[in-house]
C-alpha cells in the first residue's frame, strides 16, 4: 500500500500535497495517509478526500485509508 506520511508537513501544504498524492497514485488504491495526532491534520486531509469524492475510513487514529473513487 503506498503511503504518504505528513509529518513534519505545515498544514497550509496539506491540501496539496494529499491533492497530488491521490492523482499520482489512483490506480493504486487503497491509499494510506498518516496525519498523526493533529485534529486539523485529519480534519484538512479528510476535506481534501470529501471535495474529490474519495471514499476514506480512519484505520486507526491518525491513518486515513482512501479506498477507491465514489
């Protein structure tokens, strides 16, 4: 499973680089995005998966799975 880890990331880049990761790698599903403790974190990662309309599921605190397309 690709994974793309945001620590360390600020979250005004989040948008974008989970944006870019879920294009690059959409024939790859499921997608692992590990945002760590932060609210905002999983907050903003989840809205980018919304707006695209990417199914998600947290599977475990801090780890977002993106599942396929809805």
């Amino acid at each position: 499973m690709r994974k793309l880890d945001l620590h360390g990331v600020r979250h005004q880049d989040v948008k974008i680089l989970v944006e870019d990761f879920v294009y690059m790698n959409q024939g790859d599903f499921p997608l692992e995005i590990i945002c760590g403790n932060s609210e905002k974190m999983i907050k903003l990662v989840r809205e980018v998966l919304d707006k695209h309309r990417v199914d998600s599921h947290m599977y475990r605190y801090g780890i977002v799975v993106a599942r396929d397309w809805r």
